[in-house]
C-alpha cells in the first residue's frame, strides 16, 4: 500500500483507545481517536481520507451502529468495525446483514484476529478504491470511443455523400458523353480503354457492346491502334478512318495534365467527312 494509511477508533472508554493504539505500534498507521460519535464524525468532516473506521458499540447518546451509519452517509468507501461485547445485540446483526458494517468484532477481542480483521479490511478497501478507478478509466475510455464512432460515423456519412456525388457526376458525364453525335474513346497510358460512350461502342464494338476496362490491342482493330500509336508519338493526330464501312475523321490527342493525370482521347466523327462530301 502505498498511501498512508488513517484509522479512526471511536470509543467512550479512554483505555480501550488506548489497547487500540498499542495494537498499532508496529505499523505505520495514523491512528485517530475520539470518545463519542458525534468527535468521530468532526474528525471524518476534517480529514481528507479515512480508510478504516473502528467504534465500539455501547456509547452514550449514539451507539455504534448508529455512528457508523452517519459514517457510511459521509464516506460511504469507508470500511466500517463495530466492536461490542454484546454479540446477540439483534442491531448489530441486523446492519451488518444490510451492508452498513464491514465486520462485527467481540469485546474483549483477539490480537491477532482484530489484526487479521483490519489488515482484510484495508485490502477490502484498496480493493473497492481500485475498482472505482477501473470502472472511471473505463467509463472515459468509453466515452472516448464513443466520440471516435461518432466521428468516424459522421466521416464514412461524408465520404458515403462525396461518393454519391461523384457517381452522380460520373453517372451525368457519361449521359452526356451518351448523348453527343460523335464517337469519344479515352485511353490510359497503359492502353486501358478507361471511356467510351454509345456511339464509340456501335462504331468500334457493335458486337461487344462497351469497351470500358478492355485494353485497346486486344479489342480496337489494328488500324486504330496504329492511330493511336501516331497520336503517342506525335502528341495529336488527324486521319480519314473506315470502320464497318463508314469513312469517319478520327482526331486523337496526347493530354497530360498537372497531378500526373494523362491519357489518349479520340473522337470518331463522321459528320464532318458528310459536310466535305
């Protein structure tokens, strides 16, 4: 134990409180004494920390049971003797069954248990004040975790909302895309074919449908890929293209923009190829 340790022995007999003391010299206990309940509970109301109460029973004006009580009202963690010579007294049994009082002594007592007696009580006492320190330590670290899900409910709600957004816009670019009279197909630096609208599929796949996830050696015709392979090389490229036997201007364009972000973009139009017809 490595606090200091004070026990309060409240007797109206002043020999008794003495044995007490004697009972304790060996130790490094502070012992505190008074003669009458109410001195007791002037000394537990003026001293920061008691952790073992002892009182004898039959005092005038406020017996033992009653004292130790008020004890329990004040500093219910404090551990709590009566000690009597009257060990059928029917109040003593009955706060003891209550829960009011620690441990019921006999007067004149043993050394040695009384000794026993207390050295249990303390460690009951130390044992009950570590637990109350647990149960706050987890009690705060409960909270803690709390907030933490709290946060992190509140981040996965944001990130959940910033991911129907993108896909919203996604979903809006690709309706867009869609929509537009000309064939766009984007392609990643390592020839994944990463966009393609509608009409790029019915120019360049009209079997296979989309194109998107498919690397563009192994689905766009040769001839396309050697245009794209212009486009590499020269950062733009321009050329008449026949597919399924529709001449098309097919432009393609090298873009590398900052972030590191890059790729191929082609745009089939055979709009263009009608007018200069």
């Amino acid at each position: 134990m490595n606090e200091d340790v004070k026990i309060l022995c409240v007797d109206d007999e002043a020999n008794v409180l003495k044995a007490l003391e004697r009972l304790f010299l060996d130790t490094d206990y502070e012992i505190l004494t008074a003669t009458s309940g109410d001195e007791g509970l002037e000394i537990l109301n003026n001293t920061d920390q008691i952790q073992l109460v002892i009182s004898d029973y039959r005092m005038p004006k406020m017996n033992g049971v009653d004292f130790l009580r008020e004890v329990c009202k004040l500093r219910p963690e404090t551990v709590r003797i009566v000690l009597s010579g009257y060990a059928d007294t029917v109040a003593i049994v009955e706060a003891i069954n209550e829960g009011k009082i620690y441990k019921f002594m006999p007067k004149p007592w043993n050394d040695d248990e009384l000794k026993v007696a207390i050295s249990n009580a303390l460690e009951h006492f130390f044992m009950q004040q570590k637990n109350r320190e647990l149960t706050y330590e987890l009690a705060t670290k409960n909270q803690e975790l709390q907030v933490i899900n709290e946060n992190l409910e509140k981040l996965v709600e944001e990130r959940t909302s910033d991911l129907l957004i993108q896909n919203r816009i996604l979903t809006s670019s690709q309706n867009i895309l869609d929509s537009l009279p000309v064939a766009v197909i984007g392609i990643d630096p390592d020839g994944l074919i990463v966009q393609c609208n509608r009409r790029g599929a019915e120019l360049c796949s009209p079997e296979k449908g989309s194109l998107i996830g498919l690397d563009r050696q192994d689905s766009l015709p040769s001839e396309m890929n050697n245009i794209i392979a212009q486009v590499i090389e020269d950062g733009s490229y321009s050329t008449k293209y026949l597919s399924n036997g529709t001449e098309l201007i097919i432009k393609g364009v090298y873009m590398q923009y900052a972030g590191g972000q890059e790729g191929i973009i082609l745009v089939l139009d055979e709009r263009e190829n009608n007018g200069n017809g």
